[in-house]
C-alpha cells in the first residue's frame, strides 16, 4: 500500500508503550532467566504504572508469554 498511517494518535501510543513493556520483559527474561514469569510482570508493572494482569495480556497479545 501507499503508505499510509491511519492510526490515531491514541493508537500510535498504545502501540509505543506495548513495544516498551514488550522491550522490557525480554530484557529481564535475558538478565534472570530463573525468574518466575509472575514476578518479572510485576517489575515491569511497577516500573510502567500498570496492572500486573494488563501487563500479562499485553505479553499474551504480543505472544511473548503463554499461559499454561
């Protein structure tokens, strides 16, 4: 396609704090592979100002986690 943007502002960022929170669990997955998937989303839940569950989803949407 042409090119075009369509997203609203909103969207854009959405997308650009889903891309952090993604971002960030891959870097803490990397430094403490031994750690419990609960317990990175609740650094990355702290650090972001977010639910642990709304962080867990965003993971999920992104397919960086999958539930048992």
């Amino acid at each position: 396609m042409g090119g075009f943007d369509l997203r609203t502002p909103i969207e854009k960022e959405r997308e650009a704090q889903h891309s952090e929170i993604c971002k960030m669990y891959a870097e803490l997955i990397e430094k403490c592979p031994k750690a419990s998937p609960n317990r990175l989303f609740t650094v990355i839940a702290s650090r972001t100002n977010r639910s642990v569950p709304g962080v867990r989803g965003i993971l999920i949407q992104h397919m960086l986690y999958k539930p048992r």
